[in-house]
C-alpha cells in the first residue's frame, strides 16, 4: 500500500441559516493515497463540493468546519495559518471546476492565467521585478510545456488568447493546465467534465489519467455520474446527505453495491446496450436542518424497518476495505424478499 | 473569506501593471479604431482636445493679459458687430477686458475641476466600493448608508452648502464637489463587485492561494472597470457645469481668475446692453459639456461589446 497523501477524520462543516443549522459535511472520513484516484459520488446537495471546498479551507462565510481533522502529507491542514495555507492552496492541492468558461477570468489571456500560478507561488527562481530578467521568459517556457502537455494546440498562438475564444474542451484543458502549472500532489476536480459533450469528456479524462500516471497526482474526483466514476476511479465513496454511505474499491461499490441508496443510484441510470428501465429513487434529497434521528436515507429506502430510526447508523466493514452504513449489513434479520431483490446469498 | 490582509502592494501588484500597460496600449490603438467608426464621439472628442490644448498654450495663444482692464475700452462689442474690433474678438466686458482672453484662461478652471473632481471621485468611489462590495459585512452597510445620506441631497445645495461652509476658493470647490461626486462611482463599484465576487474565476483565483487585495486589485477590477470610465466622463460634464453655476452664485473661484460661471453672471446686468458678455462664456460651458457628453456616450456604445458592429 502506499503512502497515505490526505485523511479526512469525522470531518464536519456546518452553515447556519435562518431555519437552523445545516450541517453539509457531517461527519465524513475518506482516505487518498499517493497517486490514487478517488470518486465522491452523490446527487446534487449532499455536500460532495462543500467537502471539497472546506479540504482548502474555503468554505464560504458563515459557513465553518466545525468538527474533525484533515491530515494532508503529515500535518493537519486545520492548524495552519492563512499564509501557509496559501502555499499548500495551488501548490500542493489544485483544483478545477465544472464550468471552465466561468472559471476563466474573462479580462486576461489564457496563458498569462496560467503563468499567474507559477508567479504566485515563485516557483521559477530569478528577479522579483517585472522588468529587466528573464523569468518572465523561463515562465512563460514552463506555461507553453504545460499547455503542450494538456493537449491545447499551437500553444505559442493560444498563450495570448482570451477564454472566450476557446472551446468548452480547450477551457477545462487550459484550467487543467493551471492546475499542473505547479506539480500539485492532490488535484481536487469538482465535476471537470459536466460541463462538456462526451467525446470531450472521454479526452479530459482520459487526459486526467494520463496526469495521474505520469505525474503521480492523487485526484479526487467527484461526479454524480456513477458511470465517469466507474471508469476512472480506483475508490468510490458515496455520500448522501453529507455523509458518506457506502465506500470501497470501485468493483465493490459498481460491483456489488449493497447500500440501499449505491444500488438506487445505479439502478436510475439509462443503459445503452440493453433497454432496460430506469427506476427512480423515490421521494427527495432530506432537509438537511431537520436530519433524521438515524439513517438519512430511511424516508426513501425500500428496506426500511423501524430499527433504521433512533440510533445513528454506523459505518461498517463488510470485508476487505469495503464499508457500508445501512443496518442491514450489520446483522439484522433479512425477509426473503430482500433476499430476492438482492440477488443475495443469506 | 479571510481579513484584510497586509501587503497590498506586492509582486502581483507589480506584475499586474505590466500586463495592463501592455494591454492598455494594444487597447488604445483598438479604441482609436473604434472611435474612427463612430464620427460624432470622434469629433466631440477632438472639440474636447482643443479645449484642453486652449487651456494648457493659454498664455501662448492669447496676446492680452486676462486680468488687467482697460476702461476706455469697456463693453466693445465682438468684431463682426458696428463699433467692434479686431483687437476684442469676442469684444470686452465690463472693465474692457478681452473676451475671448479670458474665456480661453478660464477653461482651465472648469478643465481642472472637471479633471480633478472625477479624477478624486473615481478612486475614492471605486476603492470604497471594491472593499464594501468584496468583503461586505458591517464595513459595507456603513460605507452604504452614508452614500444613501449623501444621496439624498440634491447635488447643487449640498455643494452650495459645503461651500458656504468652507468658504469660496479653488481647493474648498474640489472638495465640495468630490464629497458627493464619490457617491455614484461607489455603487457603480459596489454592485458591479457583488455580482463578480460569487463568480467561480473569483474562488479559483482563492483555491490558487490569492490573497484578497490581490484578487480585488487583479482578477476583478478589471472586469468592473470599463463603466466607470463611461460614467466618469459623463460626470465630467456634469462637474463643470456644477462649477460653472457654484462660481455664477459667487462660491467659486474668486475673481480676477477668470472662471465662466462668474463670467455669466458679471454680464447678466448687462445682458440687454452688452449681450456678448454673459453669452460667449455661456457658450464655452455650452460646447465644452456637449462635447464631453456626446464622447461619454460614444465610449459606452464603443465599448460594450453588444453593440460593436464587425
């Protein structure tokens, strides 16, 4: 096993609002090792961005981490102070976005924006002033590799650029182009390819592995396509309502799923192959101010039973690193159908 | 979110301004083209440049001395009327000085208002704004209720109180009208900086480690920048003429110095015997404010993208 890169411990981010608090992490613990790639995977709301976001101790005002720890290389990012944070933001820990047109800051050319974070962090050594040395050159060197590498065509034409005046693909490359600018250990990809038609998609992917192997850059991607998950990952952890409710290899969790809402999930989406029929998940995302006693997924669970209320439901194994939160996996008593349903083995 | 953090003024800072003057000048030579499209701004903006050209080479282009009278010489008519000469141009007002003399001297007080008091106004607006609409909060609602006061003043009491307040003078007149002139380019600065700091290049400028002035100085002020200089020129006009009525009242620049506020109304008693002495300052405010209005208008359609025409 490698080298642990960044643990996130009972971690927990809350907003207060004027109905009450929301608590939009709530308790999440992930683990990514050098060079892993790990999918967060969830609908719209349970708190995939907002984990995200508070990794960079970014989450916005008057939201706060209230709770929990993150370990990033050795050291808790929760201890630092906003210059060191600064050095690790960009540096040790990129990011990129969904919406790479908005992402872009429209006023400047692209390859500027891309030097700006080799500036930033002063990452190639020479003269501070803006005149009169050749750093600005040996930077500008640096951002035309960078764009070569990330596939964006002709770089030397494309560094004066405005955003506008790329395509959707060439956007998300030229942001995965600031992202590597400064050889981060952890690349953050908040649903890079959402965005973008599927072949586009295929190609940043497949550019985002390619990264991944060569560079050895951990990402954690998140997506709400089980699919994008599927092919990318190594790990999937799914969330639900700010919590993480099922985790494990990828053939474990796409494999054999065997929580409730994982097998929901993939149920609802539309196969190709095979006209099969899509099953929504019934009922909605909970409020997250009035969270059940228990298991947030109960409402809207075929399998729930009153056991599922009362007690928080805990996070258990259910052999080789594959993790559930769901009562059924720790040890009630199955009816048959549920039996049936599964395709289990009692 | 963090505070206000030191060091402002940094690499970025620096870097910053290379970039833009880079920019700046490629921008130039683009608007020039622009402007060479749109004929009217094109001459209201070469009427502005003579004005200004007047005002700097007043002491070379004119042979009179703009202070000193000459009695015998009292309420010459311009030239092209009976009993003008080409001595007074313009012809001479009350104490026989030359018209056109002093007009062209006095272009230098409504330029120099004009230039100052937006010039004060713009920075003061646009930092004020860009820290209340960035960071928001108690220092935001403060900053906006005192615009929302000063709002509520009409323009031209307020500067005629601030001056009876200070007294009448060249420095207390920037001041009186710099007090309230700040007031539009902090909302213009403010609702332009709410609407772009929730914008997502903002937080991907944050998740690279930007600290805040600089994201506020580099990332978004260019973005916002554009329509205050619209504004600013449209103010510009509005500044003179708010002058011109401030000297007309008597709160102005003091005589001698020929203002042509004061200039119109030194002539007003005059204006059924000597028409010319009220009229050609009047003029001057006139065409100087048009012009600068019409190229205030001419920039906005240059410059906003929806309505450039390939």
């Amino acid at each position: 096993m490698s080298e642990l890169l960044l643990q996130l411990r009972e971690l927990k981010t809350t907003f207060p609002t004027r109905r009450g608090l929301v608590t939009a992490v709530n308790g999440v613990n992930l683990t990514v090792r050098r060079g892993e790639i790990v999918g967060v995977v969830g609908e719209s709301g349970c708190g995939k961005s907002v984990t995200m976001m508070s990794i960079l101790r970014l989450v916005v005002r008057p939201g706060r981490i209230a709770g929990g720890d993150i370990i990033f290389g050795g050291r808790s990012l929760l201890g630092l102070s906003p210059s060191a944070l600064r050095t690790v933001r960009g540096r040790e820990i990129a990011m990129i976005f969904q919406d790479p047109q908005s992402t872009l800051n429209p006023a400047f050319r692209v390859g500027e924006q891309i030097r700006e974070s080799l500036r930033l962090h002063g990452l190639v050594k020479g003269s501070r002033l803006p005149f009169g040395s050749n750093r600005a050159a040996a930077e500008k060197q640096r951002v035309l590799r960078v764009m070569e590498e990330v596939g964006i065509p002709s770089p030397v034409d494309r560094y004066a650029a405005y955003p506008h005046q790329f395509s959707g693909g060439m956007q998300q490359r030229a942001l995965i182009a600031i992202a590597l600018a400064c050889e981060p250990k952890l690349l953050l990809a908040d649903e890079p390819t959402t965005a973008l038609d599927v072949t586009i998609q295929a190609q940043i992917l497949d550019l985002m592995r390619r990264i991944n192997r060569d560079h050895g850059t951990a990402v954690i991607m998140v997506t709400h396509d089980l699919g994008v998950a599927a092919e990318f990952c190594n790990t999937i952890a799914v969330m639900y309502a700010g919590q993480i409710v099922e985790r494990g290899t990828t053939d474990q969790v796409i494999g054999a799923p065997r929580h409730p809402y994982t097998q929901g999930l993939l149920a609802c989406r539309p196969g190709i192959s095979e006209r099969k029929a899509i099953v929504p998940i019934q009922g909605e995302v909970p409020d997250l101010v009035n969270l059940p006693q228990g298991c947030a997924f109960e409402p809207r669970c075929e399998f729930a039973r009153p056991a599922c209320l009362g007690e928080p439901i805990r996070m258990t194994t259910i052999g080789d690193g594959h993790y559930v939160r769901c009562i059924r996996t720790s040890g009630y008593e199955r009816r048959p159908t549920d039996i049936a349903r599964l395709g289990l083995n009692a | 979110m963090h505070n206000i953090q030191s060091g402002a003024i940094t690499t970025g800072t620096w870097h910053f301004l290379a970039i833009r003057l880079r920019v700046w000048r490629q921008g130039l030579v683009g608007f020039l083209r622009d402007l060479w499209h749109h004929p009217l701004p094109l001459i209201a903006g070469l009427v502005i440049v003579i004005y200004i050209l007047a005002a700097i080479f007043a002491p070379q282009i004119t042979v009179q001395d703009p202070g000193r009278g000459n009695l015998r010489a009292r309420f010459t008519p311009p030239a092209w009327v009976a009993g003008g000469t080409m001595d007074f141009p313009l012809g001479a007002d009350e104490q026989g000085r030359d018209l056109l003399t002093r007009i062209i001297y006095g272009a230098r007080i409504s330029l120099a208002v004009g230039l100052l008091t937006v010039g004060i106004s713009v920075l003061l607006g646009t930092t004020l704004g860009a820290i209340a609409g960035y960071f928001g909060g108690r220092v935001d609602h403060l900053l906006s209720r005192f615009a929302d006061l000063l709002l509520a003043f009409p323009f031209l009491i307020f500067a005629i109180g601030v001056m009876a307040f200070l007294g009448p003078g060249f420095t207390n007149l920037i001041l009186a009208l710099t007090f309230k002139g700040w007031v539009e380019f902090f909302r213009l600065v403010r609702g332009a900086m709410l609407a772009e700091k929730n914008k997502e290049y903002v937080e991907a400028a944050r998740v690279c480690g930007r600290r805040d002035p600089a994201i506020i100085v580099a990332e978004i002020l260019p973005n916002v920048i554009q329509p205050v200089f619209v504004l600013g020129t449209l103010r510009m006009g509005f500044f003179i003429v708010t002058e011109a009525s401030l000297s007309f009242l008597g709160l102005g620049v003091q005589p001698p110095t020929p203002a042509w506020g004061s200039m119109v109304a030194a002539g007003r008693d005059y204006l059924l015997t000597a028409w010319w002495v009220s009229t050609f300052p009047g003029l001057a405010i006139l065409f100087l404010v048009l012009a600068i209005n019409i190229f205030g208008e001419g920039l906005r359609d240059i410059l906003d993208p929806r309505m450039k025409i390939e």
